[in-house]
C-alpha cells in the first residue's frame, strides 16, 4: 500500500486571494477560537527539544532588545521562534 502525500503549500497571496473571495477551509461548524488572552500566555511553557549547540550569533540592536526586555529567558524564546520557523518550512 502506498502512502500519498497530502502536504499542499500555499503562498500567501493565493491565501489572500481566497480568503478575499470568501473562501474558507474551516466548517462552518466549526467552534470559535478564543483569542489568546494574557492569561494564557502567562501559563504558557516553551517546549524544547535536548540538544543545543552554543554559537556567536551577530543580530540586529533592535531585534535583541526587544526580545531582552520581554524578560528573562529572551534567549529561549528566541531559539523557539527560530525553532518555530524550521517546522514552518520543513518538506
């Protein structure tokens, strides 16, 4: 038995474009979301795979200060965003 791939990419204007037609993959029974609230990102843990490799990274002032003064563990918040990114673009 062969397995078909079901993964299908979407560049963001082609989302737009549908979303604009009023095109939509969600049911129309689907529930409501509830939005994110403060609370939620107070409870909200990192998850992190083990093994890290140490490395001099040179960003951008701007970039760095903002995640710095989000407080402490800036740093793994920033690995999470890049983390987040590779899965994101993952084939």
């Amino acid at each position: 038995m062969t397995q078909k791939n079901t993964t299908v990419r979407y560049s963001l204007k082609s989302i737009k474009r549908k979303l604009s037609r009023g095109a939509s993959k969600t049911r129309a029974d689907a529930p409501e979301a509830a939005p994110a609230d403060d609370d939620f990102w107070k409870r909200a843990r990192i998850v992190m795979p083990p093994g890290k490799t140490s490395v001099h990274l040179r960003l951008d002032s701007d970039v760095f200060d903002w995640f710095k003064r989000q407080g402490e563990g800036h740093l793994t918040r920033m690995n999470a965003v890049l983390r987040s990114y590779v899965e994101a673009h993952k084939e």
